[in-house]
C-alpha cells in the first residue's frame, strides 16, 4: 500500500515535470497551440510501473552490498561466464569457432551486411583503444574522436596531395595520432580525473573547429572527396570484392587489437596503468613514474583511434569534420562503460550491441541516443562493472599447495 | 575605442551569462566534486520552457512584460524541477561510488535529456520572442549598449548579490558552507547533507534558466543542442576562476567572455571556442588549481 502511494506520487510528479515539453507544442508562426494530452497517460503509466521496478532493483543491489560488507556473499567468486572464460579448453574452442564465423561471413550474407560489419568492427578497435585510456589507466577522455579525426585526416590529405596508399598511411595515421596523443598528454599531466575529462572534451572540438575553418588545409566542412580505397598488388575491384577486402583487413586489424591489448593488459606497464587506475599516490609512491605511464596510456590509445581513422577514411572514401562530433565520442565512451570497463571481450560485445542494434532496428533509429543516455546511468547504478566484469589475471603457485598438503 | 568598448560591453554581457550558468557548476562540485554535466541541459530546458510559455501566451493573448515575467517565473521553476529530479535519480545512487561513475552517469543524463526534448519536441531551431523591451532612456548610448544586454547585466548582478547574502547569512549557506568542507562533519553536527546537496541543485538550476531565458531572448533562437555547447563553456568558465569558489567562477565568467569577444572581434569570430579552449589549457598549466582556486593537497 505503502509503495503504491509512493509510486503514484512520483508518476505525478513525472507528469508535471514533463507537462510542458511532453504535451504542449506551439507553432509560433501559424499560432497554433498542439495540446497531446495522451502523452500525459503514458508519461503516468510508464513511470508509475518503472518506479516499482527502480525501488526493488534499488533494495536487490543494497541487499547484495550489505552482504559483501559483512563477507557473507563471496564476491571473488567468480560467476558462471567468468569460470567459463577461465576454462582454456573452452576458450580456444569458442575463438577458433567464432574466427570461422568471422571469416565466413562475407561469403555468406552480402555485400550490404558486410558493410555494416565493418563499421561495427571499426567501433570496436575504437573501443578497445580508448579502453587503454579509460578501462586500464582510468583516464577519462571524452575527445577521443579528435585522434579518429588525425587518421582520417592524415590519410585523405597525403592520398590527395602525394598520392600515398593505404598501406603506407596506415603505419603513419596510427604514429601521428600517437603524437598528437603525446603532445595533448603533456600539459594535462599534471591534472586529476574531471579536470582530464573537460580539457579532453575541449581538445576535441578544438580540432573539429580547425577542421571546419582552415579551409586551406582541410578543405573545410565540404570535405574530402575521392580518397583511394585500400589496394592490392595493384589489382582493380568491383564494390563487392574491395567490400570484402576491407572486411578481412578490419578483421585483421581486430584480431591485431585484441592480441597487443590483451597483452598489454597483463604486462609490466599494463600491471602499472591498473594501479595508477585505482591509487596515484600509492602508485607513485611504489616507484612508478607516473608521467610515462599516462603518457604511455594516451599515445597507445591514440594510435589505435589514428589506425582505425585511416581505415574509416579508406572505406567511406568521403570524410568531412561532421564525422567527429562529441556525439562519436560519447559512443565511443558508452561502448567502453556498457562492455566493462577494462575488459576486451566486454568491449567487443559492448560495440557489437550498440553499432548492430540500431542498425537492425532501423525503426527505432531515432531512439538510439535516448536508450544510448538512459543505459550509461542505469548501468552506472546497478550494473558498474559493464556487461562482462573485467578479470584480472591470477597467478597461483601450485606447488606450495601440494607440499603443505603432504606435511 | 568605440570599438573596443562595445566589445568590451559584449565581452561582459557573454561572460556574466557564463557566470551564472557556471556557478551552478562550481556550486555542485564544492559540495559533491562532481562534474554535473547535464548542467547544460538544465539551461536548455529553462530556455525552452520559456518559449513554450511564451508562445502560448501570446495565442492566447498577453502582452509584453507579463509574458517575460510568467515565462521567466515558470522557467526557473521547472529548471529547479529539474535540477531537483536528476540529482535524485541520477547522482544520489552514486553517492559512495568510485568517481568516474557519477560522471559517466551524468554525461548519460544530458544525452538522455538532449534527446528527450529533441523528440518530445523538434530538432529544428525555434524564433524566441525578444522579450527585453527598448527603453527609453537607453537611446543616446544604444549604439554602444542595447537595452536587452543591460537586462543581462543587470539581472546577473542583482542575481549574484542575492546569491552571495544567500550563501553567506541564511542558515541554508551556512549549512552548504559546512558541508563543502567536510560532509562527514556536517552531518555529525546535524546538519541533513542530502537536502543541502538538493538545495545546491535547485539554486544551479534556478540560475541556469536565468541564464538560459536572458539568452535565447537576447540571441533569439532556441533549440535541444544549446545547453551543450554553453555547459561545457560555463565549466570551462567555473575551472579557470577555480572550481568550488563562488567568486572564482564568477571571474571565471567574465575573462572568458572577455576572450572570446575580443579574439573574435580582433582576430577572427571562426576560432571564437579555439580561444576559449586554449585559455582553459593554458591557465590550467599555469596555476591548475584555477585563477581564484586554492590547491588542495590530496591525503592518502
């Protein structure tokens, strides 16, 4: 009883809030008033039934932190997909099935679908990248797009201009953005996490204005038009096959990712992006150097964004600064949170979900960024860890278990 | 000199717009140390609020200074609506998580409340009546200083007066004042942290819909994407006077604006967020702690 007040009072209160953008609409110019009065009803419907589901799921995950609190629920248990990821067995049987799907799915659906692979397959080196940046060091760059833009970028201007190909841009976009990684790095050394978040956010429109206003070097917001697609040996190829190629070298590419990422993940810098991550003071204080870490962390995160940049310019083969908004960012980012942060195999479903999604329900195109808004603060409060919680690695000494077990 | 002066006067009108809307932000980031970044929306939802007002008011009939004063009243009032709402729905779950997650929470909310108006209403840019009145008496000296940018300087003056007695004599500010130096004190000594934290919102958000309705009365236009672009630059505005400091952010406000007026009046208007952005770097590399700001030995 108690709770059916309550929700009535907050799907009230909906209704006032939304009163004004929901159901009054003027035509300033033709002076007309629109009153949708049955938006009111949904509006009370909708929140009245979301807010029983709010309060339990908001009681269910206070439980569950009472609980870790007190020790009784074992939160290092490692819940059921975590123990099938640990088991090598199943672990190499799944990869070596899913690279056969992979690579047989050009010749199984067509060129359409292929085309859509790819850009999903570009979000998902994007959001492997950046989750070096955010997942590993827990530095939030909310312009990473800005290093999307300086492969793209690199690779229209030096095929319009010199007439360079694909392959030879490809190392470069990916070493110019990793500069330009390292130049915007060093003045925000210095900075913590929010502080971090608004220069990022700043640097990214900073490049897109300049995209947009030097005309002279960028052609402006028209763009650039006729860059080469990627080519091999020389050979020329109808849409369908350079479609098919593109694929293939985006799965490349994804494959690559995956491998130095995952190693990285585990490595001595990557053991130290981790711990920078979680204490900077402590961190320091155990004799990392902080500045090469950070910058390690943006120049390697801003290399795979200049890779893919490259890549993105040779498939659409037209880029202008329209490409690179906050917008791409905040995907890129949602992408990053919504897989889990800091895990790979989260990040590749997280992009999957989020590119696929909307382009399978072409219906619903113009809710993508509502949903896309609304999951990143319910992910937040009741699910933080993402879609697949990182692991990190453990090492055990079996030995010693033996030995004290035979005294 | 003429025109370096309107530039100036332009320059102080754009910043003290940035001011208001940045104190919200540096309010809230005293008090939690959260980048509230749907701040931005709360203004654009203030602006379109009062268009919506606005232009059912004039169908049905009013004049003049009714219109600016209902509209405005109503603005102010959902903006705290708002305000109020998104912080209990948004921030108050996150109050013991670790930092990134209320910020991520909180870029979620302003693409979530971006796009709730863009489809609860239209992508379009709408006309927004110029409410402000040509007065009288502004006639010798319009060529410089139009009437509507005395209203904005004006209003945030007096708004900022009120804001500084607030915060300064009213138990209210004196319990937002403990809070900000140490909530776990605050609330040992009685004071309801999570009302004073509600409050610090629905003040933002009462001067973020001053802003927003000055604004898009002055500019003319409204549409679901303004709140963005002032957010960030309002936030720019609050760290370069030094993030948690009330006159900090005010200051902030108006060196930005300043920039941005004369860089775009003697340099070039295109570059006009270029200059913004690189003022921002270059006072954070220079003091990080902000113009006004105090640098805060962090403890283990």
């Amino acid at each position: 009883m108690k709770n059916l007040k309550q929700s009535l009072a907050v799907s009230l209160w909906f209704i006032f809030l939304t009163f004004p953008l929901m159901v009054v609409k003027v035509n300033t110019s033709d002076k007309i008033v629109q009153w949708r009065w049955m938006n009111i009803l949904w509006v009370g419907l909708a929140i009245f039934l979301l807010s029983f589901v709010w309060r339990h799921a908001l009681a269910r995950k206070e439980a569950r932190q009472m609980a870790a609190q007190s020790g009784q629920d074992d939160l290092n248990k490692p819940t059921r997909i975590q123990a099938m990821l640990e088991d090598q067995k199943l672990r190499t049987r799944a990869m070596f099935a899913l690279l056969i799907v992979a690579l047989a799915f050009p010749w199984v659906f067509d060129t359409y679908q292929s085309t859509i692979m790819i850009s999903a397959l570009i979000y998902v080196v994007l959001g492997l990248g950046l989750n070096i940046t955010v997942g590993l060091a827990g530095l939030l760059d909310l312009g990473y797009v800005a290093f999307f833009a300086v492969g793209a970028y690199s690779y229209a201007l030096l095929n319009h201009h010199f007439g360079l190909g694909f392959w030879t841009v490809l190392p470069v976009g990916g070493i110019l953005s990793c500069l330009f990684g390292v130049i915007l790095g060093f003045p925000i050394l210095r900075l913590r996490g929010d502080y971090l978040a608004i220069v990022t956010l700043g640097f990214g429109m900073i490049i897109k204005v300049v995209l947009e206003n030097w005309s002279d070097f960028s052609f402006g917001p028209s763009g650039i038009a006729n860059i080469d697609k990627p080519s091999l040996f020389g050979l020329k190829m109808d849409i369908a096959a350079s479609t098919t190629y593109i694929y293939y070298i985006m799965i490349a590419l994804v494959i690559l990712t995956v491998i130095v990422t995952g190693r990285l993940k585990n490595s001595r810098i990557g053991r130290a992006w981790i711990a920078l991550r979680e204490d900077e003071i402590a961190c320091v204080a155990m004799g990392i150097d902080m500045a090469r870490t950070k910058l390690s962390a943006y120049a390697l995160g801003a290399f795979w964004a200049g890779m893919v940049g490259v890549m993105f310019a040779a498939k659409t083969t037209f880029i202008n600064p329209a490409s690179f908004t906050f917008m791409e960012s905040a995907i890129i980012l949602s992408i990053v949170v919504l897989g889990g942060m800091g895990s790979i195999l989260g990040v590749i479903l997280g992009a999957m979900i989020l590119i696929l999604m909307p382009e399978y329900l072409r219906a619903f195109s113009e809710y993508r960024m509502i949903i896309f808004g609304a999951a990143m603060v319910l992910m937040m409060i009741f699910r933080p860890q993402g879609i697949i919680s990182n692991v990190r690695q453990k090492y055990q000494f079996k030995g010693l278990k033996e030995k004290t077990e035979n005294v | 000199m003429e025109y370096f002066i309107e530039l100036f006067l332009g320059g102080l009108t754009r910043g003290s717009i940035y001011a208001l809307i940045a104190l919200g932000y540096t309010m809230v980031y005293g008090i939690i140390q959260l980048i509230n970044f749907a701040h931005g929306e709360i203004y654009m939802i203030g602006a379109f609020v009062a268009y919506i007002v606005c232009g059912v008011l004039t169908i049905y009939g009013f004049h003049g200074v009714s219109i600016l004063i209902i509209a405005g009243l109503l603005a102010v009032v959902y903006s705290c609506a708002y305000g109020y709402t998104l912080e209990k729905v948004a921030y108050r779950p996150l109050r013991n998580a670790p930092r990134l997650s209320p910020l991520i929470s909180a870029i979620g909310m302003s693409i979530f409340l971006q796009n709730y108006v863009l489809l609860a209403q239209t992508p379009d840019f709408l006309p927004f009546p110029a409410l402000i009145p040509d007065f009288e008496f502004m006639e010798p000296i319009a060529h410089i200083i139009g009437s509507p940018e005395l209203v904005i300087l004006v209003t945030t003056l007096v708004t900022m007066i009120m804001l500084t007695l607030l915060i300064k004599y009213t138990k209210i500010g004196k319990a937002m004042r403990a809070t900000q130096q140490d909530m776990s004190m605050a609330r040992l000594v009685g004071i309801n942290v999570d009302r004073v934290i509600s409050t610090t919102f629905v003040i933002g958000s009462a001067l973020a819909a001053i802003g927003g309705v000055l604004v898009a009365s002055y500019i003319g236009q409204v549409n679901f994407y303004i709140g963005f672009l002032a957010g960030v630059k309002a936030f720019t505005a609050a760290v370069l006077g030094g993030i948690g400091s009330v006159p900090g952010a005010v200051l902030g406000g108006l060196v930005l604006g300043l920039t941005e007026s004369f860089a775009a009046g003697y340099i070039s208007s295109d570059y006009e967020d270029v200059f913004a952005f690189g003022l921002l770097v270059l006072i954070l590399i220079l003091r990080p702690a902000g113009i006004l700001g105090r640098a805060t030995k962090q403890k283990v």
